[in-house]
C-alpha cells in the first residue's frame, strides 16, 4: 500500500511539473480557473465576454461544488474543491467568495499547490482580474502560476 501511494505521488508531482506550474505556457493551451459556486455565473459570462480567452491562451471556468449546505460550512466540499484544483496541472487561479472561513480552509491546500487565488464578491470582477492576469503573465519564461500570482499581487 506504500509503494502505490509513493507512485502515486511522484505522478502527481511529475504530472504537476509537466503542466502549467512549469516553465511557461504554449501558445492555445487551455488552462483552468477553478471557480466557487457563488461566483460561477458571472465568471462565466465574463469569460465569454473575452472570447474564452486571455492572450494566446484558452481559458475555460471550473465551477465548484457550494461551500455552504443551509447556511453551514461544508469542510469535506471546501477541501474537495481545493484539492480538485490542485491536482490539476492546467489550474492556473482559484476564485474564492468573500467569506473567511471558505478562504481558511481552502487557502493552505491552494497554498501548497502554488495556485493563486482572488478573493471577491463579484464572479465577473474576479474573472475579468484573473484574466487580465493570465495575458500579462502567458508570455513569460517563469511558472505561468507563479507569474499569474505576481500579476494579481497588490501592487
């Protein structure tokens, strides 16, 4: 059981190195946003106000699961949500609500896979930030996660 959970995560990590949190990103690849349920619908249309895209990049929306089942936080949706996006080599951003105890639990897994993510009340400001993000950042030689974490760094 060991040795199929140490192969397992080298994959994860070769899997991780080969994606976008590599060097750079080739021109039409897709990457993925993953965004929470709150801010889905206007993310998306956002995006598809942009063509599906950012640069010479593809971008697709990843909607989440809700964090909230009748007012309460749902830690296993959180942590599912977050380890979702980082186990996904193309994730490039994580669209988070504007609701703490969400950010506390999912940030630290974002964290750990260096995917960046934007805070925000609104699904369409978020995406149209994240993808002003991903265009500055597509061009460059560095970790497209890395440069897309710079671009969205107060500044």
């Amino acid at each position: 059981m060991r040795r199929v959970l140490a192969v397992s995560a080298v994959l994860v990590a070769a899997a991780a190195i080969a994606g976008c949190g590599g060097e750079g990103a080739e021109d039409g690849a897709l990457v993925d946003v993953y965004v929470s349920a709150g801010l889905c619908a206007e993310a998306r249309s956002e995006l598809a106000r942009a063509g599906g895209e950012a640069g010479s990049l593809r971008v697709r929306a990843v909607c989440l699961a809700a964090e909230r089942r009748d007012g309460r936080l749902d830690l296993a949706t959180v942590g599912a949500n977050a380890r979702r996006a980082s186990e996904d080599s193309t994730a490039v951003a994580y669209l988070l609500p504007r609701d703490p105890e969400v950010a506390r639990f999912a940030t630290p897994i974002l964290a750990a896979a260096e995917i960046p993510w934007i805070t925000a009340r609104s699904g369409e400001t978020a995406m149209s930030r994240t993808l002003r993000a991903i265009e500055s950042a597509a061009n460059t030689s560095s970790s497209l996660r890395s440069a897309v974490s710079e671009s969205l760094e107060p500044g």
